[in-house]
C-alpha cells in the first residue's frame, strides 16, 4: 500500500506589510469582540492579525477545534474553533479565500461573518443572500430525499473521509424505509458521472464540500432527522 504524506502550504507576510495594509479596512468591522478562525494556508498570521485587531482596541478570541491541528483553524467538516467562541464574541473574522468553510459556519451561529481575503488584504462582510440560497438548496435536497424511491451512497476512500461502516448503515436504514440503495465508492469524484445512474438523490458520506450548490446531493448530517 502506498504512503500518504500531507504537506502544509501556508501563505508567508511580514508584520508591517499587513499593518499597513489592514489598518482601514478594519475600520469595516464596527463589533468589539471578535473571533478569529482560518484556513490552513494561512493560519500562522492568526497572531499577527489578533495584534492588528487589538491595537485597534478590540477584544479578540480563538479556540481549537476538534479536528484541526492549530488554534483558530476551521475545515469544511469542522468549524468547532469557530462555535466554541461563539458565546463570547459579536462577530467572526475569517482569514482564507472561498465560502465553503463559511457557508457551513453560517449554519450554525446568527453571528455575522467578515472575509478577510489574505491576498487583496480587502474586508468583506457574508452576504445574506449567499446564505439563503445555500439555505435554501439544503431545504430542496432534503425534501428530494423524502420522496426518493432509489438512492446513491457516495463513499470515499480518501483517509479522513473514508466512512464506508457509517455508509453501510445508512444503506440498512434506507432499506428499511423501503428505498432501494447503492453504495458508490470512489476516490475522486466527477460529479458528471452521477447522470449515468438513475439515482433520485445522491447521499455524500465523504466531504461536506461534495454537495455545495447541488440539489442532487444532499450531506449525511443533513438528513439524520428522518432516521
């Protein structure tokens, strides 16, 4: 069996440069206590920005999550760093580029939400539009999934990913509801392929990321209520 070996690529800045350049942009973030969290690439200048915020006479805080390695870091399948603060704090600061970690905290908390992009050094605030069409796409699925007569498991082999027991389960479960299920185990995943089955709805095992924008696949987590 080949070996697996996972690289970090995290983003280098030096302190002034980001100084310089945040110093009117957080001007846009007009909350007191906020809580940081961050992508992998970039979660080494968590300090420097916790500095910036508090120069700027602001309350800051982080927290470790359950899977991630480092304070303050969030993935698509775990935002805990970010809800185990939510309590303390008025608003998040996300340090990344892209939503799919932020539509998934959207979810979870009534706090608002700030994208600091790292490369455009810009400040952006979640729109609420976004999270009422992702909103909206999981509320689709799901009633996709209640009137579906066959469903498709997608499994991953991937390490981290791989729930091929919690996938069998499921399958025990679907049957019972008299559905017909089908395991799909993969590696990499095109989407195109799933027209070639005729499967009403595809159920993602694997991560959450698979069902972002796709009525066609509805997350796991997302349909435990009806079990």
């Amino acid at each position: 069996m080949s070996k697996i070996i996972f690289v970090e690529a995290k983003r280098k800045y030096g302190s002034e440069r980001l100084k310089e350049q945040l110093n009117s942009e957080i001007k846009k973030i007009q909350y007191n206590r906020i809580g940081i969290i961050a992508s992998i690439q970039y979660i080494n200048i968590v300090s420097e920005i916790k500095k910036i915020l508090e120069s700027n006479k602001m309350e800051v805080f982080t927290a470790k999550g359950r899977i991630g390695k480092y304070v303050g870091q969030i993935l698509g399948c775990d935002v805990s760093a970010a809800t185990k603060i939510e309590y303390k704090i008025d608003a998040f600061l996300f340090i990344g580029t892209g939503q799919f970690h932020l539509l998934n905290l959207a979810l979870k908390t009534k706090k608002p939400i700030f994208i600091l992009n790292p490369e455009t050094f810009q400040i952006s605030k979640l729109d609420k539009e976004e999270i009422r069409h992702f909103q909206n796409k999981i509320e689709a699925s799901k009633k996709k999934f209640l009137v579906s007569t066959t469903v498709g498991i997608i499994v991953s082999t991937k390490p981290g990913q791989n729930n091929i027991s919690m996938a069998l389960e499921l399958k025990k479960k679907l049957e019972k509801m008299k559905k017909k299920a089908f395991l799909f185990i993969c590696d990499f995943l095109d989407k195109n392929e799933l027209e070639n089955f005729k499967c009403d709805i595809w159920i993602n095992t694997a991560c959450p990321g698979i069902a972002l924008d796709d009525a066609r696949i509805v997350n796991m987590e997302e349909i435990l209520q009806y079990f």
